[in-house]
C-alpha cells in the first residue's frame, strides 16, 4: 500500500533550489551585462526624467501660476500627487517590518524591492513639497533654524511643519532599514567579483561582513530593533499626512476618520505598486522560483482587506456627513457624486471598491495577468481618492460667489511625468546594480519552505549535480 503525503504549506522557494542556485540565480543579474529590455526602458525612464527637470525647471522659473491653481482651489494635482506617493511607500515598510515582527516567511523574496520602491516613492513625494514651495532654495526654511539666522522658527502647530519631521524620519529609519538589508548580499558579490573595481566597491559597502555567528546573531538583533521603530512609522507618517486635511474647518476634511482610512489606503495603493514591479521582475530576471504565485496570493489577501477597509470608510464618510447635520459637509459629499467632478468620484469608487473584489476569486487571485491589470486599476483609483479629497472640498466652499473649476495645465501633467521618471530612473538603477531578491533571507527558508528538501549542505548548483550523478545519488 503506497503512502499519500502533501506538504503543510505551499512551498515559497519552487524548483528544489540549493543554496548556491540562490546565489547564482540572484547574483546573475548584478553580474551580468544589462540585458536588452532594462536598456530600453532605462532610456525610456530617463528620457522622461529630462523632459519632467525641464519643466519642472520651468515651474519654478515662471512660477507656480503656470499651474492651473486659482484663488479658490490652492491645492490640486501637487498635493495629490504627494499623497499619492507617500502612500505608495507604506508597502515597503508594512512588508519589512510588521511582517518581520510576525515572522511572515512570504516577504523574503519581495522585501528588497518593497523597500526599495519606498525609498524612491518618498524621494518622489519630497519633491511635490519641494514644487510647491515654488522657492526650492530656500526649503530649509522647514527646519527649526538657530535665530542667528533670523527668525525663521516654523509654526509646530501646523501639519505641514509635522509631514517634514514625519516624512524625513521615515526615509530615514527606511533608508537605513534597506540597506542593512543588504549588507550580507553585497558582501556575497563582494566574494564574487572578478573585477578590481567591483571587488572595492562591493566591498566597501558590505563593511567588512565576514558571516562569522557573532555577526549574523548582531545582524538579527539590528533587524529587530529596526522593526520596531519601524513599525510604529507605518501608522504614524500617513497619519499626520492625513491631519494636514482633517486638522482644518473645511467640509469633508473636517474629520476623524482620516488616520486610519489614510493608513489603510496607503497600505493598499503600496501593496499594488509592489505588485506590478515585483511581477516585472519575475518575468525579466526570470525569478519565477523564488517570486510564486503564493506570495503573489499573500499580497492580493492584503489587497483585498485594506481596500475593503477603504470601501468602508468611505460609506462612513457619507453617513456621518448625514448624520453630522451639518448641511455643508452634507454638500460636500452630495458634490462629490454629483457635481462637476463626479466622474473622478466614480472612477475612484469603481477602482478602489468594486475591483478589488475580484480577488475574492481564488482563480483571479491566483492570475498573473489579472493581478497586473487590477494592480494598476487600484493605483488609478487611489490617485482618484486623493484628487477627489483635496479638489471637490476646495472648488465650491461657504460662498457661492467663489466656486471655481480646476483644470491642469500642461505642467502640471509635465511635472506628474516628471515623478514617474526619477522613480523608475532610481528604481532601474537599484535593479540592475543591486540584488533585488534578499539571498540571505531566502536561504533561510530553504529547508522548511522549498519545494524539496535539497542537499543545500553541499552547496553545490543544481545544474553541477545533475552533470554528476553519481554525486547526485551520494547526497540524496
């Protein structure tokens, strides 16, 4: 009688990889020349970047008239797009941190490119607070200066003073978190190097890793505490990013629901960007081993619950505003799904609350294609949400007298492009020169995640054994 076995958990590392076929099949790509297809859309990315410094350049030459901001509505596309990108950075640190802390072993083969992608989404974001300055040079103007300098102490009852502490602490702590990271990995192509030039280079960023025990056991206790003070940021940034609207008298900003319903689009939108590149990645560095659908599954769960957060919330906005009696908050929400701007309102609920739920699916939520699309779609519908928040409560106030329409102008789509540029400009970069899977962390779930228990001992690439057989019999 044969004996049925099935494994406990879905395996997260396919193909029965040793632990030298981690190295190779990730360290390949730091190796090697740059293929064709990162050549083209490296050019592509930078490109854009030059076309977006030019008018950015423009904007503040001119000034931010050129924009199509009015006496009514003072915030519009710089702002949203600000928000947009903070949020899309939550990913990041949710993947590296929260999940470390509950000891998530599907983050292995994502975090590196989530952190990554949040680091260049907050670059992105400090840039919108930069444009709208409309004085770049004098930006330090934000920072609590010495009165030797005149006095220029900021107002720290303002949000906005609050965004520059929270978001400079985050890319911080993030920045720091990632390359910590990355230590171990480097110090791998460090050893691998064939050149003078890499071997110093890599070698001068590992900073003298030796893998001895004392220094891995220091390098777990530094991921730990890194966690914890990251964790408390994924609330605490989209939090405060989200008072500079609820803090003001405005309707339908005056509110309280707007820290937890920030942080949980934030972590939504974050999930979704994470999601198309990391699926790019699988398909041209060929990492479908170690990116499975398993953990494309675990991120689409985590799509599904934040954006049905979202849905929620945005229902409880409607009822309080009902409920408030207040008839201009009343407006305010009936403006939205009715007035001028209700197509931006609807885009935003069909994207953001009716798509995700596609996922409840197992077969879409297991879909590749269908994960990529839906992913952009939850993009398109969060940059909605924040269009929707910041313009439709600004464009028609207390006065009637002093409704007004917003329209983007040419710069303000030019200076939007400009952002998506640098981002991939940055993120292309860090893809080709850096690992964009953790081998380190991968490694460790080996022997309890793989697909079948390889003789990992031997540390011999599985391409090695199969040319040796008789080897191959020795260790199985």
């Amino acid at each position: 009688m044969s004996h049925v076995t099935s494994a406990v958990r879905t395996p997260l590392v396919t193909g029965g990889k040793t632990y030298a076929d981690v190295t190779e099949d990730i360290s390949k790509q730091v190796e090697g020349a740059p293929t064709r297809e990162w050549t083209i859309a490296f050019i592509i990315a930078v490109v854009v970047l030059i076309y977006g410094t030019a008018c950015l350049f423009w904007t503040w030459w001119e000034g931010l008239g050129v924009w199509g901001l009015n006496k009514t509505v003072g915030w519009a596309w710089d702002i949203t797009n600000f928000v947009w990108w903070v949020g899309i950075g939550h990913a990041g640190t949710l993947i590296s941190a929260i999940l470390l802390l509950f000891r998530q072993k599907w983050r292995t083969a994502v975090n590196r490119a989530a952190e990554a992608m949040t680091i260049f989404a907050v670059i992105c974001a400090a840039s919108f607070i930069m444009m709208h300055a409309g004085r770049p040079w004098v930006a330090y103007w934000c920072l609590p200066l010495p009165n030797t300098l005149g006095s220029l102490w900021v107002n720290f009852k303002s949000p906005l003073v609050w965004d520059v502490f929270a978001i400079s602490t985050y890319f911080t702590v993030s920045l720091v978190f990632w390359y910590m990271g990355l230590i171990p990995d480097l110090a791998t192509i460090r050893d691998r190097a064939r050149s003078k030039v890499s071997r110093y280079m890599y070698g001068a960023f590992s900073l003298g890793w030796n893998g001895s025990a004392k220094t891995w056991a220091r390098y777990e206790y530094m991921s730990l505490i890194l966690a914890g003070l990251s964790t408390p940021l994924v609330l605490s940034v989209h939090t405060i990013v989200s008072m500079d609207f609820a803090t003001s008298v405005i309707p339908g900003w005056h509110t309280t629901i707007f820290p937890p319903y920030f942080v949980a689009g934030a972590i939504f939108s974050g999930f979704a960007m994470v999601q198309n590149l990391v699926l790019i990645i699988r398909v041209v560095f060929k990492l479908e081993d170690y990116i499975t659908v398993e953990h494309i599954e675990s991120m689409n769960k985590v799509i599904t619950l934040t954006g049905s957060i979202v849905g929620v919330a945005y229902l409880t906005e409607f009822f309080i505003a009902w409920y408030s009696g207040v008839e201009f908050e009343s407006y305010a929400f009936i403006n939205r799904a009715t007035g001028p701007y209700w197509w931006a309102y609807w885009a935003m609920m069909t994207c953001n609350v009716i798509t995700p739920q596609l996922f409840w699916s197992r077969a879409i939520r297991r879909s590749i294609v269908w994960t990529f699309v839906l992913s952009v779609v939850v993009n398109i519908g969060m940059w909605f949400e924040r269009f929707v928040i910041i313009v439709t409560s600004l464009h028609r106030d207390y006065l009637p007298s002093s409704w007004a329409m917003f329209h983007p102008t040419l710069f303000d789509i030019s200076d939007y492009i400009f952002s998506f540029g640098l981002f991939f400009t940055l993120f292309l970069l860090f893809s080709k020169f850096l690992p964009v899977v953790n081998m380190a962390e991968v490694k460790t779930i080996i022997k309890s995640s793989s697909e079948k228990l390889p003789a990992s001992v031997s540390g011999v690439a599985k391409g090695e054994r199969v040319a040796n057989p008789t080897f191959n019999k020795d260790v199985e």
